[in-house]
C-alpha cells in the first residue's frame, strides 16, 4: 500500500504522524503541535479543495465547532488553508466512538445511560444557544471515554446555524442530510429544522442506549426512509425480547420520538430531564436493574 502523501509532513505547525480515519470529504490524522501537543487534524481531500462549496461547507463546520465552548464538545483549536491544504485540528479526545462501545457492550443500565444522555443534552444546549442546530447527532460522532464515564460531541459538518436565511443553504431544498437511523422525519423533506430535530436525534441514542438496536427495523435506506415517514417507531418495551423498563422510562424516550412534532419534547433539556429522572428513578421492584445487561 502506497504511504500517504500527508504523513510525515507539517501543515501549519502541525507534523502528521499518521490516517487514524476518513470520510467522503476528509482524511483524519494524528499530528503532533509544539504547543497543542496531540491533536487530531481532519484535511479536506485534495480533489475537492478547487470546490468552492465543498470548501465553504468544510469551513464552517470549523467555524461552528469554534463557537461551540463546553466540557462535552471536542474543542476546535485552529482551522484553515496552508500551502492549498484546508484543514481543522481538534483536540485529540480519549476513548472510542460511542458506536464501538454500544456495539461492544451491548444493552446499558439506564443510569449509566442517563449520564451520558445528560452530557450530551449539555452539549446540544449549548450549540443551541449558540444558534446552532447540530443535524447529524448520532454515537459515531460521539466519543466516549468509559473509564471516566465521558462523552464529548464532535463533527459539526452538516450543522445550520438557526438563523441562517434560506438564500445562504449549501443543502437543496428537497434534499435531507443525516444518517437516516438517526434523522427526524421532518428532516426527509428537505427543509430547514430546529431544535426538535436534535431532540429526535438524542432520543433515538437514548433507546439506542438501553437496548442495542435502533427505533425501526428497516435493513436497507428505502425501508427506513418509509417507515420514518408512515410507521410508529417500535416501543421501547418491544424493542428487544426479556428487556422491560419502566412505563415513566419509556414514555420519555418515546416522546421524544413523536413523529407530530406538538407532541415531541420541544427543547434538549425537557427531554434530558425527564429521561435522566425516569433512568435514575429506584426500581419498582428488586433486580429490575440487573434484567437490563446483556445476557449470555
């Protein structure tokens, strides 16, 4: 396999070590700063760097990420062009995607979940407050540090800012961005969302949490894109067979799931109260708790 190009060079003081991940319009590397010391330093592919929306779209998830300042939000050290290279370095975060973890874990106890819920639902509120609507939530771009019990936001690449006005779109109308397991249906048709898209969003990892598997069964994009637009996500007492949460437990997560955006939770923190006070409640009765691991 040809060595990559990037690894080994220095752009804009940081020296790239090596590719630790890569998506449609980026590469990921480790890379080392004189100041910052390890950062992860995300480049926007050399094919797209003469694209100008590709480049103003890779541009402003830095810029987003730059004003979103919190515990639970990867921070943003420095973005932008250096010898026709466009690029953004992040703090390096501990841990794992949130994805590896569930997948290696299997079902969580709900008070576990319940702390992670509560920091990103911190994350989010402030992205909100700062006029920021994330739109792709979903446990790949979370990370997770279990031994310390953190979780901490990242990517903000389709991210909108609220008050964006529809003539400065870089998505056409008609089009939905997200990842389709995670996306509030209002999201299929295109237009612009709120707040209540990221509540969807975080409520869908909420059941993702507690019981391994997504609110819809569909295995391919045309039975998810349907089932969002004309189903009931599946309850979150029927997701999974021998796993049984409370009535006040599963009223939160689904209502945070309701397709008739009246009756969704309308902000972050309404719905992270009521998750966090249902999964930490005391069980009705004894070993409730120990029913929701992973059997075998």
């Amino acid at each position: 396999m040809a060595q990559d190009p990037l690894v080994g060079q220095t752009i804009a003081g940081y020296h790239i070590i090596k590719e630790v991940g890569e998506g449609g319009t980026a590469q990921v590397y480790q890379a080392e700063h004189p100041e910052r010391g390890r950062v992860a330093l995300k480049v926007l592919r050399p094919r797209l760097a003469s694209d100008p929306i590709a480049v103003k779209r890779f541009l402003r998830e830095a810029e987003f990420g730059a004003r979103v300042v919190h515990p639970n939000v990867v921070r943003t050290f420095d973005f932008g062009e250096a010898d026709g290279v466009y690029y953004l370095a992040l703090e390096w975060a501990s841990g794992e995607p949130l994805e590896l973890f569930i997948t290696r874990s299997g079902p969580i106890a709900p008070p576990v979940a319940a702390r992670i819920i509560e920091q990103l639902g911190e994350a989010l509120e402030e992205a909100h407050r700062n006029g920021i609507i994330h739109r792709d939530l979903k446990p790949a771009n979370i990370m997770y540090d279990a031994a310390e019990q953190k979780a901490r936001l990242l990517d903000f690449g389709i991210a909108r800012d609220a008050e964006i006005g529809a003539e400065d779109r870089l998505t056409r109308a008609g089009f939905f961005v997200g990842t389709l397991q995670y996306v509030a249906p209002e999201s299929l048709s295109g237009e612009l969302v709120g707040e209540q898209a990221d509540v969807y969003s975080l409520a869908v990892i909420a059941y993702q949490l507690l019981t391994e598997v997504t609110p819809f069964p569909g295995k391919n994009p045309r039975e998810l894109f349907q089932q969002l637009l004309t189903e009931e996500p599946t309850p979150l007492n029927s997701a999974v067979k021998g796993l049984k949460f409370t009535p006040r437990l599963e009223e939160a997560v689904m209502k945070g799931l309701a397709r008739d955006l009246a009756k969704r939770w309308k902000t972050v923190p309404e719905f992270t109260r009521a998750f966090c006070a249902a999964a930490t409640a005391e069980p009705e009765k004894k070993g409730f708790f120990g029913s929701l691991f992973k059997r075998g």
